[in-house]
C-alpha cells in the first residue's frame, strides 16, 4: 500500500492541495491490534504503520468489519451507518479530502488482489 501510495502522480498532485492526517485501528487481527495512516500534508502523501503524526481522523472497526469490507462482502458505508467503524474527528477535513480518497481506490483494489485474508 506505501508503495503505491507514494508512486501514485494523482494523490501527489492532490497533496499540494489537502492536509489531513487519517489513523485506521483494526483491533482483533491475527497479529493483535493494527493500526496505520495516511498523512497528506505539505504537498506530501504518504501510508505507513501507526497513528498519523498529525491526526484528523480516526476510524476504529473490527479485523472481521475490515475484512468483510475489504472483500467486499460489507459496504463500508452501511459498516458505519451500523455503528461498526467507529468515527472520531474532524468530519469536514474528511469531507474535504474526498478527491484524495477517491483517487486511493485504484491502489486498494491492487492490494485487495494480492492480499489473503486469514
């Protein structure tokens, strides 16, 4: 995912444009809670392990919640209507950077493809 989040021309040229810091925490995986982040911030964009340095957003949800979503067998917009991700911070800077996590769907979908579910 950092890989393809780093070498991604869109998300860098939406870079210069967004600031927002998003932690995902997924809790009761196989290898215990994880979380990770995408930062967009002074015209870089980049994914990696733990909390974002300078966090906007938090998303909390289940290792079973992620990865029925991830799978595709649970909408990720009924997940949270449903109470299953769990939403903390600033809703408008989310709202805001909808171009920069439409533009992160190419790069899910690879990942969705190469990655097996335990």
């Amino acid at each position: 995912m950092s890989a393809g989040v780093s070498a991604d021309s869109t998300l860098s040229a939406l870079a210069s444009q967004h600031t927002v810091g998003l932690t995902q925490v997924v809790t009761g995986t196989p290898f215990g809670d994880v979380t990770y982040h995408l930062q967009v911030r002074n015209g870089v964009v980049s994914f990696a392990s733990g909390a974002a340095p300078a966090e906007d957003v938090r998303f909390t949800e289940t290792y079973e919640t992620a990865v029925g979503i991830a799978t595709e067998q649970i909408n990720a917009q009924e997940a949270f209507i449903k109470g299953l991700i769990v939403f903390t911070g600033d809703h408008q800077k989310l709202i805001d950077a909808g171009d920069v996590f439409a533009a992160l769907n190419p790069i899910f979908t690879a990942v969705r493809e190469s990655t097996v579910f335990n």
